[in-house]
C-alpha cells in the first residue's frame, strides 16, 4: 500500500485525512501523547483493518477519540457524575474514561467488552482530523504491537510506511507517554493505565480512586485483568533490559561486572559511568521522563544495544506512568538491593527527628547523621591534620577537634567551605558507611539514613529510596522557636537560608502537619522500597 505524508498546516492535507477516514481508511495522526493509528470507530470493516496493519491482538479494546464532550453521549449508556466531572475538568486531555458502552461501538473497537474508552485529545491536528472525519476515531498507539509507542514521525514512518494509507507528519509529541486509563464501570473508579494525569490530580477532583494491581505487577496471560492492554507484552525494543533498583553506587559497580552491558539512565549520570548509555530525562522531574522514555528505547536499538540496565524511576506521582512502561519494556525482570537504604530529609523543623524516633521505635534501624557530623572523632587521624594544615592548628585543642573555631573559620567564605566538604565529606560518608555495615551484622534489612543533608553529602548515592519529612512553613518556625529557643527573625533567616522542595526529589512523602502520620505505612515504604 502507498502511505501518502500529510501536512498538518495545510487545510486541503487535513480534509484529505478526514475523506480517507470517512472511507474506512487508516490515518496516523499526531496526538500530545504518542501518534496513533486512527479509523472510524463505528466502522467494523475500518476497525479491523487497525489490528492487521499492527499485529494487534484483536480482544484488545480500542480507545475511542472525540472532538467535543457532547459527542460521547451516542456512544455510552450512561455518565456517572464523577466521570462527567473528571471529563468536564481536564479534557481535552491525556485522559481516556471507560464507561458502559453503545449499542452503536462495534464489538470490533471495544474488543467485545461492554464498555468503551473515550477520550478528548489535546493536540490541535488531532482535533481537527477528527471533526474533519466528522465521525468518533478509534485509535491506538501506531506502534507495531508489543514494540514502544512513537512519539516521533520518524518512529512512525520506520514502523508503519506501506502499512496505512497515510501519515500525518506533526511535530514530536510533548507528553510522551499514553494517557491515563481509569474506568468508571467499578464500584470505585480505577486507574488502569497511568499517565501524565496522576491519581493525585485525579484525586482532587472525583476523591478516593483505585490503581488496578496490573499497573505495578505482572499479571499472568490466564488471568482476568482488566484492561486486556495490560496482559500483553509492551513497549519493548530489541534489547533487552532489565531495571536495577540498586542505589547509584552499586548501579556504577554493576557495569565492572558486565562490561558488555550498556545503560539506561537519567541525565547527568553518563558521565559517571563507563560504558555507552542512553538517557531519560531527569532524576527528579518525571514529566521529563515521561517525554524522553520513547525516544530512549527506540535510540537504544538504533544504537544496537543487547543488553541494558536501566535505573528505576518512582512509583509516585507522573513517575508511575514512567515506571509502569519501563518495568514493562523489562519483562518485569528487575535487579533488586539485598539491603534496602533509605535516605530521610527534610527542612529544619519538619518533623524529621519525630519521625525518626517512632521508626526505631518500632524496630527500623536508623542511622544518625547529623550525629556523626557532629562528633569530633569522625575527624580524628589524618582527617584532623588535612583540617589543620588547611585552617590552622589552633582549631585543635590537646588532639581534639573545636568545631565552634573550625566552623568560624570554614563557613567564613565559599572556597572555605568548599575546602571543608572536600575533606569532611569522604570520612562522613566513611562512618555512614561503617554504621550501615554494624546494623547489617545485627539483621537488618531495611536501614533509615536520617540526613538534613542528605543530598548536599551525596549520601542520596547509598539510598535506594528517598523519605522526605515535610509541614508548612509556619509550623516549622514555630517548632525552631519552641525548641531552639530562638527569636522569630532567626528561625526565618534559618529556614530561608535551607528552604528546599525535598518534595520533588522523594519517593515517598510524610507530612506531619497533623501530628498523626501513620508509622506502618511509612514502614510498609520503607520494606518495599525499590
Ligand atoms: O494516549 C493514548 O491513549 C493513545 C493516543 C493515540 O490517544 N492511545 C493509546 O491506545 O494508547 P492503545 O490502544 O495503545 O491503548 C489503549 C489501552 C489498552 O491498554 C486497552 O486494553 C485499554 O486502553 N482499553 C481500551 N478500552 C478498554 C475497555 N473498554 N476496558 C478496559 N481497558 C480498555
Ligand atoms: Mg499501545
């Protein structure tokens, strides 16, 4: 078949589509998320030919793309109100809703569900293509089945000339990955595909929503899931790949044993390592990972890649949607830590040390390090002479270091301090390190770094999970006042001088705004942290 490369400027290119698609024809359309293969969704004949042209499974429903909210009214039974809501709040959106479905949705596009998902999209082209159609578009992701889904009209172009009888060829797609997927046809509506609309943004507007086990877990072919997309074999390139959940020190070490092996990582950290690796946007920002994960599988086989370890992404938040594709691209097949560390921090007056106390409380070995920064013999030995030659002998009193005159002297300019971290940091990380290893002797598994300074020492390196502790600014400087017995001015020149979103850079969140978060819940994160 000749695939004809449409423009999407052009107003005759745009009609042509809609003509092609009126006629039972298939058409890639750019979308915000990743391009997709588009038919008339109430045609069977055009329906079909979407599964040949991608080697679809044909029990795999289709989501149905719409112009206007009023189009989805012939296509469902009914509208739950929640489900109304969300639609009325977001669209056009990454955000496809699954409702009862028409008698009008051929069995074809909701692969003989009784329901059909619907979705508005947000992408300027694809809007026009589909009033153009003048009718609902089925479309899926225009990727050949199980390979990643293009976000590219390269990556479409290589996967689906001749295939389709044309391509609309826009821009690269900003989103990234697919849309949320949640269905109202549950007593509570469930998440079945995560995206870029996170259950937290879904949450503030409809309150309480179900993520489908599917979503994390690999749940086998004979079981009944519900989004059957779920059960198939996704998003994979040639290579294969497999996710390491080990912290990024022992991610460096794993490549000394597989010098053959090839990296999946986040930004910046390729230099650190010594083998060819293929990036994915940045360690704390999951929307950028979301945009970059495609691009980086397809790169990884362009570049011949046969086996990669890629670093896991968080499970919260947009990282969801970026960690469901991902440890589907790896089989499910993972690396995991055999000793879990956890990286705790937080502002001054967060909560931490409350925190902290209730975690030993309950049996969690937790490891102080603003204790060992303070205690004079973490410097003792050849620490303490590099400190004297660098800011004098009189900072050491009969053998002992003074650390109100280091301080003076160290944090009298940035070059000081500098100089100081420089020689400070290394046998900070040393004793961590030692107390780590003293609580692995005494059986634990699961060990809390409790560190206000956790990221500036570069001990997030040890971690394989972050904790940030977190309250408002308020009460934070009235815990600083209360329990420093300071004045207001120096509690917010403190807070000012350290204010951090540690937010953005945590796996798991505790407020302690309330006073009561829930311990097990923390220790829950704490066990199964990856
Ligand atoms: O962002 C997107 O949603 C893209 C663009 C092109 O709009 N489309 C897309 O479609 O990702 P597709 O077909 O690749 O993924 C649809 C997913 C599948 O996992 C499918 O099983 C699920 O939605 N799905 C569709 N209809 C369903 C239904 N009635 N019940 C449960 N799951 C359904
Ligand atoms: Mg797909």
């Amino acid at each position: 078949m000749q695939t004809d490369i449409l423009n999407p400027n052009l107003q005759k290119d745009i009609k042509k589509a809609g003509e092609i698609l009126r006629n039972d024809g298939l058409v890639i359309i750019p979308t915000e998320t990743v391009y997709g293969l588009a038919a008339n969704a109430l045609s069977k004949d055009a329906v079909k030919k979407i599964y040949v042209a991608k080697g679809r499974p044909s029990d795999n429903p289709l989501i149905v793309h719409v112009a206007e909210f009023e189009d989805i009214y012939p296509l469902v039974k009914e509208i739950p109100e929640k489900a109304d809501k969300l639609a009325k709040h977001f669209w056009p959106a990454p955000l496809t809703i699954i409702l009862p479905k028409a008698e009008i949705i051929p069995t074809e596009t909701s692969g003989g569900l009784s329901s059909v998902a619907i979705r508005m999209p947000e992408n300027d082209t694809a809007l026009n293509i589909i009033k153009s159609a003048g009718c609902p578009l089925a479309a899926p992701s225009a990727n050949l089945s199980g390979k990643p889904s293009p976000t590219s009209f390269e990556h479409v172009y290589e996967d689906m000339n001749t295939r389709v009888d044309a391509i609309v060829k826009g821009e690269d797609c900003t989103v990234g990955v697919e849309s949320t997927v949640i269905s109202f046809c549950t007593e509570i509506p469930t998440i079945l595909r995560p995206g870029v609309i996170s259950r937290e943004d879904i949450e503030n507007v409809i309150g309480k929503v179900k993520i489908d086990r599917a979503v994390r877990e690999h749940v086998s072919d004979k079981t009944n899931v519900a989004s059957p997309g779920m059960k198939y074999k996704h998003y994979a390139p040639k290579a294969k790949i497999i996710m390491s959940r080990l912290c990024f020190n022992d991610y460096i070490k794993l490549f000394e044993k597989k010098p053959n092996a090839k990296a999946l990582c986040f930004e910046g950290e390729e230099k650190e390592l010594n083998v060819e690796a293929v990036t994915f946007g940045n360690k704390y920002d999951s929307v950028s990972q979301a945009t970059e994960l495609f691009k980086a599988l397809y790169k990884i086989d362009e570049l011949g890649f046969k086996e990669v370890y890629a670093r896991a992404p968080r499970q919260s938040g947009v990282g969801l949607a970026v960690y469901n594709r991902l440890i589907r691209a790896c089989g499910f097949q993972t690396i995991e830590p055999k000793i879990k560390i956890i990286g705790m921090t937080g502002s001054s007056g967060s909560g931490k040390s409350t925190v902290a106390n209730a975690l030993r409380e309950n049996g969690i070995a937790v490891i102080d390090c603003d204790e060992i920064s303070r205690d004079p013999k973490t410097y003792e030995g050849e620490c303490l002479e590099k400190l004297c030659e660098a800011f004098g002998k009189d900072i050491c009193e009969s053998g002992i270091l003074n650390r109100k005159k280091l301080a003076k002297k160290a944090f009298s300019s940035k070059e000081n301090t500098l100089k100081l971290n420089k020689i400070t940091l290394p046998v900070i990380i040393e004793r961590v390190n030692q107390k780590i290893k003293e609580s692995i002797d005494n059986g634990h598994t699961s060990i809390v770094l409790d560190a206000p300074t956790l990221f500036e020492a570069g001990a997030d390196r040890l971690c394989t999970g972050i904790i940030a502790v977190t309250a408002s600014e308020d009460l934070r400087l009235n815990r600083i006042i209360e329990r420093d017995k300071i004045s207001h001015e120096e509690a917010l020149l403190r807070i000012k001088a350290q204010d951090k979103d540690y937010t953005k850079m945590a796996d798991y969140i505790v407020d302690t705004q309330t006073g009561n978060f829930n311990i097990q819940k923390i220790i829950k994160y704490i066990n199964h942290a990856n």
